[in-house]
C-alpha cells in the first residue's frame, strides 16, 4: 500500500495555532488563541526548526529506513518544520513514522525533534497518487526544500506472490536532490 506521511517538528504547529490544525480523528480545526496559548505554555522545550544541513541529514535518515525496510520512497519533502513522504510498501504506516523519527533522531543526535503522531494516508488509486506527489513535490514553496524528484514511474512490472498468484507492481526510481 502507498501512503502520504507527515510528521511535524517539535512545537512547530501546536493545537490552536492560527493557520488552523489537526485533531486526530476529527480534522481540521480552527484556530483557537487560548488553546495554542496554553500549548506553548506546556511546552518541555523550545520549538525545533531544521534547517538545511539538518534536513540534509533527516532526508538520509529517512532513506535508510526504506532501504534497510525495503521500502520504496516515491517522494519527499524536508520543511524546516515538518516532511512530508510518499512511501510503498507499508504494512503499519503509524510505526513506519516512528521508525523514521528514531532514526532521524539519532542521526542528529538531538533529543527532542518531532512532534507526537503524524499523518498517515493511504493512497489507493493512480490518480490520488500523482495529486500527493504534486502535492509534496511542487507545492511546498522552495525555502529549505528538500524533495525527491524526479520520480521516475517505469513500466508496470509482474510479480509471483509467496502463493503464486501474479500481482501488478509499480517500480519507482528516486534520486534525491537538494533545491535551495
């Protein structure tokens, strides 16, 4: 299954702010003062920012893990406050991004980096696919953008399953590159 991950930096985008947020299991919220207010009082740290050389080595991390779990990186994007990926190949996207938050933790050597939880959204046709690819690869502003073009979709390929059954299987090409 290919899903759209994205997962914030610590403090970066709080419940309340005023761009509006996001409530597990409820959506988009609006912006709430007293709320955000609260939130950064709260807080254990100060708020974690990447910047390039950070990102650079968060955009490592991250392809680590899909190499290690032999999953394919379709896509991503390091913000200096949050990334955004496209992967294939996921049986758990919740414990993929914890997988990619330890390791891009240890590869900063920092203690408090990410924000709890994450986004996780399956991508279940073509069509959704190349919108979250757009999406993360042309839509982010260029400001400390790190992404993984270009995608490179070859042809459909055939592939026995562990029961012989042949199965339909996109191969993605991906070299990352810095912009900015």
């Amino acid at each position: 299954m290919v899903y759209f991950l994205t997962f914030n930096c610590y403090g970066s985008w709080l419940p309340g702010d005023e761009r509006g947020w996001v409530e597990p299991d409820h959506g988009i919220r609006d912006p709430n003062s007293g709320l955000h207010k609260y939130c950064q009082g709260n807080m254990a740290d100060e708020p974690y920012l990447l910047d390039l050389p950070r990102a650079n080595i968060v955009l490592t991390a991250i392809q680590e893990v899909c190499r290690f779990r032999n999953w394919d990186l379709i896509a991503a994007h390091v913000r200096t406050n949050h990334v955004h990926l496209i992967v294939d190949g996921l049986q758990e996207p919740d414990r993929a991004i914890v997988q990619f938050k330890a390791s891009a933790t240890r590869a900063l050597r920092a203690k408090r980096i990410w924000a709890r939880g994450g986004s996780t959204r399956a991508l279940t046709s073509r069509s959704a696919l190349d919108q979250a690819i757009r999406y993360v690869i042309a839509q982010q502003g260029e400001s400390m953008a790190l992404v993984a073009p270009p995608v490179k979709i070859r042809q459909q390929t055939r592939k026995q399953t562990d029961r012989g059954q042949e199965r339909a299987e996109l191969v993605h090409e991906v070299d990352a590159i810095a912009v900015g």
